[in-house]
C-alpha cells in the first residue's frame, strides 16, 4: 500500500510539473525560456483566398496550399507583464520556417523587429510563396519569437502549426514566356523564350505546344512527355524560339500567343507576350528613294574674274549646242539691208519729185 502510494504521488507530481508547458503550448504557444512573458495568443492562416483563423499550437491548417500559391500567417504577440510590473519587450524577433518545403531545404522569412510594452500585444504578418517545385505532403512550420525586457532577460517562444500541400490531377504551367527585344526598329530579329513545367500529380504525355500569329506569319509548334517529379528536368520544357517580323508588316502591337495543351487535349494553358513594330526610318527613305527618280541638270562653270573676292559659282541648265555664226553673216542680214538700202533710194526720189513740183508752182 504504501509503495502504490508513493507511486501516486510521484505520478501526480510528474502531471503538476508537465501541465503548465502542456496548457502553455495548446493556448499560448510553447514558452521554452524561464518564467518567459512572451507569448503567442492568436495565429490565423490564409492560403489563397481562404483563411482558417484562431489555429492552435500543433493544429493542421485546414486548407491545403497548390503549387505557387501565397500563404500568410497572421500572428498576435502578447507582454505578459502587467501594467504595475511595467516591463517592455524590446527588439523582438519573429521567424516563420516552412521545413523541407523547397526541395528538402526550408523557407523562412523574418519580420522587421518591434517592441510590445506591459499588458500589450502586436500584430505580425508574414507572406509565403508555395514553389511550383514541390512535392505532395505535409510540412512542419514553426513560428519562433523571441526578445528581451528591459532588465535584460530573453524571453522565447515557439509555435507549431502543419501545412499541407496538395496538387491537382492534371495542371501544367508556365514559368517564363518574355519577347526580346519588345519593342523593334530597323532589326526585325525577334526570339521568344519560353518555359512550361508539370505542377500536377500526374505524368503528361503528347503534350503539345504552339506559338502562333498570323498577322506577323509566326508559327511554332513541338510535342513532348512531362514527368510528374517536379524536381525532375523530364517535368519541365523549356525552349528559345527565333523570327524575323516582315519590312511591310505595319507599325503597332503584336501579340504572341503561346499554348500548350495537354491532359490528352483536354486541358490548355495560355500565355500572350506583347510586341511593339514601329517604322524604321533609314528603310522608309530607301523605299521613297526607290520609288522616285531624280534626274540632276548638267553642271555649267562660269570662269572667274581674276579678283581678290572669289566669285560664286552659277550653275545654269546646259542648251542644245548650234554651230555659232557671226549676225552680220547670216543670209537673213544680208536680205534685210538690201531690202532697206533699196527703200531708202525710193524715199530720196519720192522728195526730190516733190520739191521740184513745188518751185515749178512758185
């Protein structure tokens, strides 16, 4: 009896002095710094658009997380110190790890440090992105928060919390898909680079991809299998393709639409990148040059005057050269004086008549 006794009692020891931490990490967090006044009183937990509030220490997250998804954590610090012992926590620090999400390595993120006076509590966020690499399954994450009073003692805290991640059947997804250059002149080079990578739970076979424009005669398309293991390259496809845009495709913005379908043609993902022609203006003045013809005028120098000023050179049209002829020889001179000299002689005889006439009459 007296043996089963002391047993008992040691027992109800034992449940005395593991009570507090058991309590302390359902409610409050798990306090791992003695006589710690830091604590955790409210954790909730947005995955998407959905949020799972008021989490527990040790709770799964009711919401599952898909590849690339942002999840956010919401967490309530509280000083546990009362007003009359007045005690502020200073430069407290608050970690969040998501364990063995990132191919086996963790992701962690840190927010800036803060104080929380006596009988006070502060809000904390802290945002993740799921990498599209990554496995289905659950991830242990651990919230750590730490700081120390104004005496100089640290206080801790920890909190634990499971994420689950959770993939789709079939979901293929692009992670690159960018024009270089966007915007294009005189080169009409252009190359597209592209990458598409299988997030979902199954293998993808006879995947087709396309990279299509009429207007700009752009025109790609392969086929290929993607594996299931996101950290496998057989789960991703990657390619650079290359085009020359035409001269007489005219200025404005192009898109190039880039797809693949899979799920046995069941299911599509697109993505458009966006190109910019404008007019190349050394090709617009080797057209118009082309289209008209300039005939130049013969080149005629004028001899200078022998002065001290250099005389301006003219440039005048060029006339059909004649055989140059002395006026005075030409046949047509040579009639009109005869002509004259003859009507000359006519006048003389004409007066001389009429002044003889004219005495006679006297």
């Amino acid at each position: 009896m007296i043996k089963i006794r002391n047993i008992s009692i040691l027992f109800g020891i034992l449940i005395l002095l593991m009570a507090p931490f058991a309590l302390g990490a359902n409610e409050d967090g798990k306090v791992t710094s003695t006589n710690g006044k830091l604590l955790i009183t409210d954790v909730d937990v947005k995955v998407g658009s959905k949020s799972d509030k008021n989490l527990d220490y040790g709770d799964k997250i009711k919401n599952e997380a898909k590849p690339g998804d942002k999840v956010e954590f919401s967490i309530e610090v509280k000083n546990n110190f009362t007003d009359a012992q007045d005690l502020e926590i200073e430069d407290i620090e608050l970690t969040v790890t998501i364990e063995g999400i990132d191919d086996d390595d963790d992701l962690d993120e840190d927010a800036k440090e803060f104080d929380v006076k006596a009988d006070d509590d502060d809000k904390v966020k802290i945002e993740f992105e799921i990498p599209l690499e990554v496995d289905e399954d659950t991830f242990d994450v651990l919230i750590e928060v730490e700081g120390d009073d104004e005496n100089g003692t640290t206080h801790k805290v920890e909190y634990a919390l499971d994420l689950e991640v959770e993939k789709e059947d079939n979901e293929v997804q692009f992670t690159r898909n960018t024009i270089t250059p966007s915007e294009i002149k005189c080169s009409r080079t252009v190359q597209l680079s592209t990458a598409v990578l299988n997030t979902g739970a199954d293998d993808e076979d006879g995947v087709v991809f396309e990279v299509l424009n009429s207007a700009l005669g752009v025109s790609f398309k392969e086929t290929f299998d993607l594996s299931n293991d996101a950290f496998d390259d057989d789960s991703k496809f990657r390619k650079t393709f290359t085009f020359s845009v035409p001269t007489d495709v005219s200025p404005g913005i192009y898109s190039i639409i880039s797809e693949v379908i899979f799920n046995d043609g069941s299911d599509t993902e697109e993505e458009t990148a966006d190109i910019v022609v404008t007019d190349c203006e050394a090709l617009k003045e080797a057209e118009e040059e082309e289209d008209v013809v300039v005939v130049a005028p013969p080149v005629v120098t004028v001899p200078t005057t022998p002065t001290d000023v250099v005389a301006e050179s003219v440039t005048t049209p060029t006339l059909p050269t004649t055989e140059e002829k002395s006026v005075f020889r030409s046949t047509g001179f040579l009639a009109t004086l005869i002509v004259g000299e003859i009507l000359l002689v006519i006048i003389a005889v004409v007066i001389i008549v009429m002044v003889v006439r004219r005495k006679r009459e006297e």
